[in-house]
C-alpha cells in the first residue's frame, strides 16, 4: 500500500504563543507560534524557533509575523503557512499534501462563528482532510486527567498567552465558559509599558517575556522568591546603555491590573455555576492549566481571595496538547468534539 494512503492522526494546540503538535501519540513539534515571511512576495523563510530568533533582528527583505492574537487567527495566510510548516516538520519533512491527514485543533471556548471558520479554513489548506475542534477548557480537562463525561463539576481555568479560559465542565459539556482576552500576552505588555515608564528603558517582547520566566509574579510577598533580574537595554531618551535590576515585587506591581481582571473572571464563572456543580467545585478544587498557572504565586493569590483550594495541573503548558491527542483517539466517542 502506498504510504500517502495511510491516514494520519495530528492534533495541534494552536496557541498564542506557542502550538504544540501530536503525532502518533508524542509531541513531535513544540515552537512558538511565528513564521518569517518576505516582505516583497510572502515566501516562508523560517518557522517557530527559527523564526523567533530573527524576532526584531531582521533586515528589510524579511518580517516575522505572530499569526495569532488573543487566542484566534490574526493573519489567514501567516497562520496557513506557519500551519504547513510545523506540520511539515511534525511528519519529517514530507506527506505534507497527504489527503488522508486528519486533525484535531484545540480553539478557545470564545470563538465567534467566523473565528472557528478561520481556524478549520487554515487546518484544511495545510493538508487536513477531516478537521475537528475542541474548545481549549475542554481539552485541558482532558489532558488533566479528569473524566469530562460524569456528571460532576469540575473547574478549569486556561490561561495562555491571547486569553484565558474559565470554564465548568459535566456530562461532557460546558456548563458554563468566560473566555477573557487578557493573559500572558498582556502580562509581557504591562511589563514592557513599566520599564520605560519606570526605569526609562526599552526592552522589546523577548526580553519583556525572560523578565516574566525569571522574576514574575502575582504576590508581593513568595516563600522562594527569585533573585533579581538584570535587564539590559537603551535608555529611552538617551540611546546610551542601561543596566537594571527587576524584583519580583516591582513586577508584582505592574501587572497586577491584568491580574485582577482574571481574578474577576473566575468569581464570574463561579457566579454562575448551578449550586450542585458549585459543590463539587468547592469539593474537588479549581485546576489552573496554560502558561500562566506557572506564574509564581497565582494559585496562593486566587486560593486566599475565593476561598477555593487551587490546583497547579502537571506540565500546565502542556495539557490542552495532550488533551487534543486524547480527544484525537476518541473522536468517535466524545460528542462535544465539533465538525
């Protein structure tokens, strides 16, 4: 039988930040979501890693473009060929055209009619014949570990980098879902926007993004807390060379607006809960998933102000992947997967 024959089986975490893609039950490809691009006829010139190191680096013939933005496709033929290109990279370089591909693409529970169409529009011009989606708060659920299809209450609270996702989950379905687009996006942004207006430096998204990794927070006060972190860039006014040191505390301070706002967005979603899946919440806990339960001190801040014991999931970056691998062995079983 002739290897174009055989279908396979991809399942994409498309993210903000980054997409994740499972092949064959492992995750073959995981890379930031960026593709470089010629300016002068749009021919890909480099994918993911490749592309994020030429990030603010690129002469005049080549741009980077970020496909997506707050959690959905900004750019249609930046995230088609961005698309290609990991998938490429996902079957070893070839079978990209391979009619028999069939896909399962994780998609944030706020999608508007249009933004879902983009979404599969993209998945089938990279080689997708049959395209399913996944709401990501479900898939989360499914790459946790939960049994989405008993009729019990769990909570889920996604937060990537376009938008975060909090969602009651029972029987299968989303009892109910409040997809916010503010997350680790926004985080990197206050950060940025607080050392040039409090240090007078410019720092650009990669390091505003290192800043996070290294010294962010959502308390003032941690029981580990980082060393500094030293930041070096222009002065703002100068152009001259600068040398800070970032605390936690001070990133504390400058996010704490965004922080908030997911704050209120999980007490709305717990507002709305029905008071038997409310129950089981309060028995089970809230689980965070995405890069933003990594944030030191999130799971503390949120515990101590609802009073509802918080999960940090394992490997939280990673399960709306695996929940898509999951759902992409079951597509047959689980009804909530959309066509």
């Amino acid at each position: 039988m002739s290897l174009f024959k055989i279908t396979k089986d991809v399942a994409i975490d498309l993210g903000t930040a980054n997409t994740i893609i499972i092949y064959n039950g492992k995750i073959v490809v995981n890379a930031p979501s960026i593709v470089a691009l010629e300016t002068r006829d749009n021919k890909l010139v480099a994918v993911g890693h490749k592309a994020q190191q030429m990030e603010g680096r690129t002469p005049e013939g080549i741009k980077t473009v970020r496909p997506l933005r707050d959690g959905v496709i900004a750019d249609f033929y930046a995230a088609e060929q961005m698309m290609r290109g990991m998938i490429k990279m996902a079957l070893g370089g070839h079978q990209i055209f391979n009619p028999n591909l069939r896909m399962v693409v994780g998609i944030p529970s706020g999608s508007t009619e249009v933004e879902i169409r983009a979404v599969r529009d993209s998945s089938e011009h990279a080689g997708g014949r049959d395209v399913y989606m996944l709401f990501e708060p479900m898939a989360a659920a499914i790459g946790i570990g939960m049994d989405v299809l008993a009729p019990e209450g769990n909570m889920v609270v996604d937060i990537g980098g376009g938008s975060s996702e909090i969602a009651v989950i029972s029987l299968g379905g989303l009892v109910t879902n409040n997809s916010i687009r503010v997350a680790g996006n926004d985080l990197t942004q206050d950060i940025m926007d607080y050392m040039k207006r409090q240090h007078n430096i410019r720092v650009g998204l990669p390091t505003a993004e290192l800043i996070k990794i290294n010294v962010g927070s959502a308390l003032t006060v941690l029981d580990n807390p980082p060393e500094d972190y030293v930041v070096r860039g222009p002065n703002a006014m100068t152009a001259l060379p600068m040398e800070v040191p970032v605390s936690y505390q001070e990133v504390a301070h400058c996010i704490e607006k965004s922080i908030a706002k997911i704050e209120a967005a999980v007490l709305k979603g717990l507002e709305e809960t029905p008071p038997e899946l409310y129950s089981d919440i309060v028995r089970n806990g809230i689980w965070l998933t995405g890069g933003g339960a990594l944030l030191r001190g999130l799971d503390k801040r949120l515990q101590d102000k609802i009073g509802i014991k918080f999960h940090v999931a394992d490997d939280p970056l990673l399960s709306v992947a695996r929940g898509t691998g999951i759902a992409l062995k079951h597509v047959t079983e689980y009804p909530f997967l959309l066509r």
